[in-house]
C-alpha cells in the first residue's frame, strides 16, 4: 500500500512538475505576443463603410453563403514571409572545441550542450510578424460567391465591381496602410505636401514592384526642401504594411493602385 | 574583405584622390567631408523602376490589367507625427589599434553612443535599445544583414567603422540604410585626430538627420554659456564652452568679474559679451585662442547686449547715456559707434536676420517692452509683437523665418513668431524660461530656467513643436547659453 502510494504520488509530482514545465514554456512564448498588438486597431471603425458595400454585392450572386469558409483557408496561405530561421548564422561560431589540443574529454564536453541550448532561442523573435493593424478578413465580401471556376473569364467580373465595392475596397487597403503612415514631428510646412505614389501588388497582396512617386501637390519654396522625406515617409508606409490581406477575387480591381497621402489631417 | 577610405565617398564625388582629400582634413585637423549624394534617386532604385515598367507592360500586354476606368485610388489623411525607429549597432574596426583615445574597437561602440544619443535627444528618432541590436562585423558594413533589421522593427540602419590611419588620425566611415527598401540612402567618411573622436561621430549623425528629415545639420555645434555656483547674493559667474550635448566642457574665465550674454562670432574663434570690470558694465571680445579680452567701445558709458552681424565684421549693443537707451554699431575691430536708434525710453536686445539686410530687438516706446523689426541701418522701425505681455530677449533665427522671444506675463516663458509677427506660439511653460538660442539649423532652441524661489538657473533645449523639451547637462547651473554655428 505504502509503496504504491508513494509511487502514485511520485508520478503525480513528477506529472505536475512536467505540467507546469511545459506550461511555463507556453508562458515564454505568449510574453513575447504582447508587443505586436500596437493600438493601432482604431482603423477597423472605418470598417463599418465595407459592409455598406458587402450587401450591393450580395445582389449579383445569390450562391450558398459557403464562400466565407472558403476565404479564411486562402487567407492562411499566404502569410508574413516566414525567412526568420536565417538569424541562427549568428550562433554557428562554436569552433572553439576543436583547436584544443589535448583530447581531454572534460574540456570537450561542455561546449557542446551549450550551442545547442542557445539555438533554440533565436528562433523564437524572428517568429513575431511585422507590426501592423488587424485588418478585415478576405472574407469581409461575404455573401460574394467566391468560386474561382477558371471558366468564367475574369473580365467581366472586374466589369461587374460597383463603385460602392471600389470604395469598400479602397476603404480596406486604407485601413491597412494608415497605421504603418508616420511622419517625422514638427515640420509645419511639411505636412501640406501631398504624394501620389503608384503601388502594383501580387495576388498573395505583397509588393510586386517598389512603389513609384507619381506626383505631388501643395509643394512651396518652404517646403521643398522636405519634398523628398515626405514621398519616402509614404513610400515606406507602404513597404512595412505589405503584404496587405485583399479579397483574391478583387485582384484585378487591387493590383494596381494610385495612393494619395496627405500628411496633414483635414481641418 | 577590407574597405578602402575613399569608398566611402559617394561615387559623385570629385575625382581627386582620395588620399589627397583626407590630407586635406588631416592637416585641418577638422573633419574631411564627402559631397552630399545627388538628390537623384540611386542607381538600384531606378533599376527597379525600370523593370516595373517593363512588367506593367507585360501585364498590360496579357490584358490582365483591369480596364482604364478601374484605376483603384485610395486616400491616405493624416500621417503620425512619430519618431522613427532606427538602429546604430557599435562600428566594428578592420583591426584593432590603440590611440590617445582609446583602442579603435572601443572608439567604434563609443561613435554608435554619440549618435544614437544626438538622434534620440533631436526628438525624431527613437534608437533601438542595445539589447535589440546585432554585432555588426566589418565586412557587413557595406553589405547589411536586412534579414535581421527588418524583424527588429528599424526603418533605418546607421553602420559605420572605426579605422586607426598610419599618421596618427582616424577614419570614421558612416553609412545609411533605408532597411525597408534595402538600399542605402547615405554614406560619409570623416577624418580626425583621436581627441576629435566625438567630432566625428557628430557628424555622422548630422549626416543621419539631414538625409531623414530634410533639416538641416547641428550636431556638431558649440554652446557658450554662463556656468553659475554660489550663494544666490554672491553667485560666481564664468564663461564656459562645451559641445552642444554637454561634452568638452571648459571654462573660459576664472569668475572674478561676472559676465553676461555671451555671444558668438560666425568664426567661433571670439565671443562678445557684457563684464562688469571695475563696477561698470561693458561690452568685451575674448579670443578663444589667446584666451585675452578687450573692450570693444572705449567709453565710459554702459554699454550691453551686444551681438555679432552674420558676416562677424560688426558688433550691434546698447548704450546708455543719460537715462535712455539705444541701439549702435560698431566695428568687430574697434572704433566709431554709429547710432541705429533715437527713440526715448530703452531700445535693446538687437538680433541681426541670417542676411545681415534686417534687426529685430525690444523697445519699450510704446510704453510697455515689444519687439520690433528695422532695418540694419536703422531705417524703418516697426512693432511686430502685440500679444497680451511683455516681449523681450529676441533672436532670429539662422534659417530666417522665425524669430523666438521671452514673453513676460505671468510668467516667463520662451516662444516663437513669424518675422512679421504672425503665428505667435507659446514652447514652454516653466516659472521662468528666458533667453533663447537658436540651434544652427534653426529647429531647436535652447533657453535657461530658472527654478521658483531657488533662483537656481538651468540649461534647457526644446524644439519647434514644444513637445521635445530637455535638459542640457552642465556641471553647475547655466544660463545665458548662446549655441554657435555648425563647426566647418
């Protein structure tokens, strides 16, 4: 009896102790999510002019609402670059060991286990995505038959988008792009340069060719010489928000787009 | 893989050799500078242009592009005044030696430091802790792991090198990277002697701030000011010079007279100030160099607030005889004053315009202190303040545009206004900020505050928005700082 207790109590102290390890490795994990959620989130209010436009879709295609679960699986294909696992370079330089001459086992030993326990680390941060707002799903079209049956000839359908879609659409990938849109303080006059910059995307909604400054408005004498800093402050809003979640249904309507950026806010 | 000096001027550089452009900054002993790159986008940036066009093309050809009309255009209002992240990871050395300074790997973390803290201390930039950075080695200077920066959360990479030359001076290496576009934006090399070390690094940061804010450089800059200790009925008050964040500080009197509103020359080899020698008030010249004084108007008159014309070659003051106040001009070299002002009442406190054509300064005609413009020659004088208060301590800034002040009522306090007077905007709110001096670049402006009831005097900077405010670190109290140009 005795004995037995003590076993079953050995392995339930044993089991705990695992446990709570393996749930304190969770704890270490989750620590470092907190920093990403920036509270830029205020842009998903804006959202409320998408579902505006989602209904006139509805009209076009009166599917089986089973689109949304096809959306979401798209939706996880194409995430952040995953190119993180490169940083471990860094750890490798654990030649060490090997000038010793002496085979002492001692001094050859301990090196080892080390590198080892140090790898696992690096890998950790480079999982972290880049910071940027939640932005609706792709499927925020819902009700939009989503099938892309090859047969029916994309054409039509791009033909087919309303402008009250367009501005949905426009509304999203706005929602996307402002909060990664900073601008350096002070600079007064800075602030009423206006740049248009041209952004051509691929289907996964990543940059397909650098963005180009296609003009500018409200440039004076005073604030020429700020010009080039406000194109690359809206250049660069671009490139850290990418890759933006667009509906793949919309692509032809998203490949190309023309943003306007006006630093100042409309008063 | 080892870098050559001269590969860190940009390619539009002079031909000249580049040993022949570093002897020149060593014998100098300032910093060489390299041209600053073509306003010209790089060769990379237009590469990609290029072959964008030629897949639009492609697309367009494929007639995958939607219709014309379907040109999708979103509006982006309102960006986010925010500071940019930016990384300066410690400047490794292609070998390591030793200098009066220190050995050239320590020099390398000591270089990132001064950056970092210009760039953070402008307000515009947020630096990544150290703990967020990688070691940088040599070979990657030229060739940045854009990998790691970008999940580190930098939008731009500040890398560099510290190199011990054969005669004694050092090369620092500055390099730019925009982490998002994987390009580089700027690079600049900068020859010094080992004491200059900070020099350099100052200008490495100059160089960050202007190519990402489109401001100009003012790091590597001088302050002169008025270092304060004792009792607060018997204060001992010395001239003293330092870097504009503190480092190098020296005193230039011994505090047996008390000075007061020292001012720079545009050659920063001489300061203008007021001492009382002898209980009486007037205006001297001390030379850097020789450590001498003299007395600029040999009179016996007070004479005070005295400031130097752009072009260094007069001094503008006033002086008092009989009861009223006005403004002169003198010779830097000495001579005849020749009067600006004739009206009753005190005329002071003249600041010349960055052209030298205009003067702006207080006057308390109207019967309370206002500021006003007139010309340099004294010609055409008008109000340009006409707020609630007293407006006094007037200095215009080097850019042109702006003229800061102390505005009393209530309190003290340090603003700025257009040079007509317009767009009036209060920066500080302290018991008592007073005395405001422009950075070289006219975008921060420093000033003293006093505490309520200690009278102890403190050197403080803030910027044009009135939100970056800090304190300037001094050895003892401060006041009366006047910052200096751009070192050449």
């Amino acid at each position: 009896m005795e004995r037995s207790e003590r076993t079953g109590l050995g392995l339930s102290v044993v089991g705990h102790i695992g446990l709570l390890a393996i749930l304190s490795l969770n704890l270490m994990s989750v620590r470092k999510m907190p920093k990403l959620s920036e509270p830029m989130d205020v842009m998903l209010v804006d959202k409320a002019g998408l579902t505006s436009a989602a209904p006139e879709i509805s009209k076009e295609a009166p599917q089986a609402a089973e689109a949304p679960e096809v959306a979401p699986t798209i939706e996880d294909a194409p995430p952040p670059e995953p190119a993180p696992a490169k940083p471990q370079p860094a750890p490798a330089p654990k030649p060490a060991p090997a000038p010793t001459p002496k085979p002492a086992p001692k001094a050859a030993e301990p090196p080892k286990p080390t590198p080892p326990a140090a790898k696992p680390a690096p890998p950790a941060p480079p999982a972290k995505p880049k910071p940027k707002a939640t932005s609706l799903g792709t499927d925020f079209l819902k009700g939009i038959p989503v099938d892309k049956s090859a047969g029916k000839s994309t054409a039509p359908r791009a033909a087919a988008i309303s402008p009250l879609a367009m501005n949905g659409l426009a509304a999203l990938i706005a929602s996307q792009v402002k909060p990664c849109y900073t601008i350096p303080a002070g600079g007064a006059d800075a602030a009423s340069i206006v740049s248009k910059i041209r952004l051509r995307l691929k289907k996964d909604g990543s940059i397909a060719v650098a963005p180009e400054v296609v003009g500018n408005l409200g440039v004076n004498p005073a604030n020429q010489p700020y010009l080039r800093q406000m194109n690359e402050a809206a250049t660069r809003a671009l490139q850290r928000c990418a890759p933006y979640k667009l509906p793949a249904d919309l692509f032809e309507a998203w490949q190309d787009i023309v943003f306007t950026f006006r630093p100042a806010q409309m008063s | 893989m080892r870098l050559r000096p001269f590969r860190i001027f940009p390619k539009s550089a002079s031909p000249s050799p580049s040993g022949e452009r570093l002897g020149r900054g060593l014998s100098n002993c300032t910093c060489a500078r390299g041209d600053t790159p073509p306003p010209a986008p790089p060769m990379e940036e237009r590469g990609v242009s290029r072959a964008g066009a030629i897949l639009a093309f492609f697309m367009a050809a494929l007639g995958l592009s939607a219709p014309a009309a379907a040109q999708l255009e979103v509006d982006i209002t309102g960006g986010i005044a925010q500071p940019m992240p930016i990384a300066i990871p410690g400047m490794p050395t292609p070998s390591v030696a030793n200098t009066p300074a220190g050995d050239t790997a320590s020099l390398g973390q000591r270089v990132a430091e001064v950056v970092t803290n210009d760039l953070k201390n402008s307000g515009l930039f947020n630096p990544l802790p150290k703990s967020a950075l990688e070691t940088v080695s040599h070979p990657q200077v030229t060739a940045p792991d854009y990998i790691f920066w970008t999940q580190s959360g930098a939008q731009a990479l500040v890398q560099g090198f510290v190199q011990a030359n054969g005669d004694g001076s050092l090369t620092v290496g500055c390099y730019l990277y925009d982490v998002l576009a994987k390009s580089e934006l700027a690079r600049q090399g900068f020859v010094v002697q080992p004491s200059q070390w900070r020099r350099a690094a100052h200008k490495c940061a100059d160089t960050v701030y202007t190519r990402l804010t489109g401001e100009g450089p003012y790091f590597d800059s001088r302050v002169v000011y008025v270092s304060e200790t004792g009792p607060k009925t018997n204060r001992t008050k010395r001239l003293a010079i330092m870097d504009q964040d503190g480092a190098n500080h020296r005193f230039l009197t011994n505090g047996q007279t008390i000075v007061l509103t020292p001012r720079f020359a545009p050659n920063q080899q001489t300061i203008t100030y007021m001492s009382y020698t002898n209980n009486r008030a007037r205006v001297y010249v001390y030379d850097i160099g020789s450590g001498t004084q003299r007395l600029v108007v040999d009179q016996p008159n007070m004479t005070f607030a005295p400031r130097f014309s752009p072009d260094g070659r007069s001094i503008v003051f006033s002086m008092a005889i009989g009861g009223n106040t006005d403004i002169y001009r003198v010779a830097a070299s000495g001579g005849a004053p020749q009067r600006l002002t004739t009206s009753p009442g005190i005329d002071t406190g003249a600041s010349y315009s960055p052209d030298g054509s205009r003067i702006v300064f207080e006057s308390d005609r109207s019967g309370t202190q206002q500021l006003y413009v007139m010309n340099a020659d004294g010609s055409n004088q008008s109000r340009i303040s006409f707020g609630s208060g007293r407006y006094g301590s007037a200095a215009w800034s080097p850019r042109g545009d702006l003229i800061a002040f102390t505005r009393i009522g209530g309190g003290f306090n340090v603003g700025i206004m257009g040079v007509d007077g317009s767009g009036e905007k209060i920066l500080t709110n302290g018991w008592q900020d007073e005395g405001p001096s422009w950075s070289p670049n006219g975008r921060v402006i420093m000033f003293f505050r006093t505490g309520q009831g200690s009278g102890k005097a403190d050197l403080w900077s803030v910027d044009l928005t009135g939100v970056n405010e800090r304190p300037v670190p001094t050895p003892l109290d401060g006041s009366d700082p006047a910052w200096g140009p751009l070192l050449p």
